[in-house]
C-alpha cells in the first residue's frame, strides 16, 4: 500500500502562483520513497476530471530545476490541467541507457504517479501525457515502448531511444509524439552515438513504421525572429498516421537546450530563441486522448485480487454501475479507480 506524505511548497509564493496549489509530495515505490512536485490549477474544484502532463528532468538534474526553468505551472493555470514534476532515483531514469545509469524500476513508479492522480486527484486517463528532456526523454520513449498504461501522448526534448529500447520497443498503444532536437546537440548527437543510441532519423523512422504514417514528412516554416542565436527551426509533420500523429522540430544549429528558454543550468550548446517550447509542447498534446476503451486504470488487475467493496468518489458503498467512475478496494489492500464502459 503506498504512503504518502504531502507538505505545501511555499517557492509558488516566489514563482507567482497561489501556494497552495504548488505542492512537495512523497510516494513509497518498492520499498523506497520517491519524491514529485505537483501544481494544480487554482479554480480546480477538486472533483473536475482534468488532463495530466509528467514531466521528467534530464540526467543530474532535479524535479525542482525542471519546474522552475519549464513554467509549465503557469501553462498549466491558463490552460486547465495538473502537472507533475517527479524525481529520478540520484537525478537519474532508468530508460535502459547505453552506459546504465540507474536500476530503479522507474517505468512502475511512474504508472504508479499516474495511478495516484487518476484515484486521489480524479485526472482523466484518456487524457495524461509524458514530456521529457534529455534522460527524461529517454525515459518516455521507454515508457510508450513498454508501458501497459495508455499515455495519449508524449513531448521530448533532445532525448530519444537507447539501442535497447529500439530494439525491443512494443507499443500497448499508438502514441501521439513531438520530438525537438538540436543538430549540434553535443550531448545526445542528432546522429545518434555509442552512448546515446539510435538517431533522430532512425527512431522517427520507427515511429513512423508503427503509426503508419507517410514516408515522406510535410515541411512546416516556423519563424526565426531572433537571428543573433544562430539557429532556426523546421518543422516536420506525418501524415495519415493512423491513429496517431507524429511531429519533429529540428532545431538547426541548436545545442542540448530547450528552445525559447534561457538558462545556466540543465543544458550545453546554443539556445534557440524562435519558439518557446513548453508552449509548443503543451499545444500539441492538449485534446490528444487514448482510445475511449480505456479505464481509469488500465493496468491489469492481478488475478489473485479480489473486490472487497466499491465506493462512489463521494466515499460511499455502493454497487457496481457501468460508465460510472468507481473506487474498488482489492483484497491486498490496494485501491483502484476504474470505468467500466457498457
């Protein structure tokens, strides 16, 4: 049974949001704590089903460092959805790397976050996506490689698939991706490496084969208003990607940076000042949804769990009731919201 351990975190009060919607939490993962930060938007009621957006951090970096250089909780005030900063295991994923980095089981811990917001926060499991950069991105090409929880849609930011991960990778769903990568990316080459792994080419040939989209990719302009950061992006979109859809921002010239933010810390090469990608980002993935098919947790019950009461989000007993959302509290101890479509 995880154990949670909430304490507000009063840095919204600097950052400009309502601190009480800014949150440090904690959560026991195989027997080790493992700490996110969440923002909820502040005319959330508690009880509207809202979309989810993970976002994991590059490697050596931290939850707080993301949240605070991304400003995803403003996006995530304006536009309505709960956003969830998790910490990797010593700043680090576990994304089958090619110089391995961590063992932690991280592709669990993070079904279990979502888990979480689905039963305690009611977040809508049509609707929660995964952004990453760099390690962080690694980690959620894993996750819709290997994953049985259906993520609507993913947004990475220079990262891509380890040769492990390329190899072995088997969707349980067809996700909706926007990759951004610089061409003079130092750290994880556009190329690909020995160390990395696959190229940007070779791991959106392979998303391509998997969604079924067109070979050939439409070119999009994209303006390039600040031309004293020597770099400019392109945009390239699939087409006919069933039912999918698959985007690639390459950013020429750009180093291992999120483009449109300006920092010291988190990334190496040119900062590309054209677009502001966590805006991009949220654009692409907002309305994205998984197959109407899937519950508020589709994770695979064990066999060996039995239903010992169903209760209503209000907490009462109640009997099964289909198309509702219900609480179902298992024999082991666990709890499960889930939908069960008639």
């Amino acid at each position: 049974m995880k154990q949670l351990l909430t304490t507000v975190f009063f840095l919204g009060i600097l950052l400009g949001n309502n601190c009480n919607a800014q949150v440090l939490d904690q959560m026991t993962h195989n027997g080790i704590s493992r700490d996110f930060y969440y923002y909820t938007p502040s005319n959330w009621n508690g009880t509207d089903e809202l979309p989810l957006l993970i976002v994991l951090h590059g490697l050596t970096q931290t939850a707080g460092g993301i949240m605070a250089i991304t400003d995803f909780n403003v996006i995530a005030e304006d536009n309505d959805f709960i956003v969830v900063y998790p910490d990797g295991i010593n700043n680090a994923w576990n994304a089958d790397m090619n110089l391995t980095v961590s063992q932690a089981d991280d592709l669990g811990f993070i079904e279990e976050l979502a888990t979480h917001f689905q039963t305690d926060f009611n977040t809508n499991p049509r609707r929660q996506y995964l952004c990453g950069f760099s390690n962080g991105g690694f980690m959620s090409h894993k996750m819709a490689c290997e994953s049985s929880m259906c993520f609507a849609g993913m947004a990475t930011v220079s990262g891509g698939m380890s040769d492990t991960v390329y190899q072995n990778c088997n969707p349980s769903y067809a996700p909706n991706i926007l990759h951004i990568h610089g061409t003079l990316d130092p750290v994880v080459p556009y190329g690909g490496s020995i160390t990395t792994g696959v190229s940007v080419d070779d791991m959106l040939e392979f998303w391509q084969n998997n969604l079924g989209c067109d070979l050939t990719p439409v070119f999009s302009a994209m303006p390039n208003p600040n031309v004293l950061d020597l770099s400019y992006p392109e945009r390239y979109i699939y087409s006919n990607c069933t039912p999918g859809q698959l985007e690639l921002i390459t950013v020429v010239g750009g180093g291992h940076q999120w483009p449109g933010i300006t920092t010291f810390v988190g990334g190496v090469g040119t900062i590309n000042m054209d677009f502001y990608s966590p805006q991009i980002i949220w654009d692409f993935l907002d309305g994205r949804e998984c197959p109407s098919s899937v519950g508020l947790n589709d994770l695979e019950i064990e066999s060996e769990k039995t239903v010992v009461k169903i209760y209503d989000l209000l907490g009462r007993e109640t009997n099964f009731k289909a198309n509702a959302p219900l609480l179902y509290h298992y024999s082991d101890g666990s709890v499960e919201k889930r939908v069960v479509l008639d």
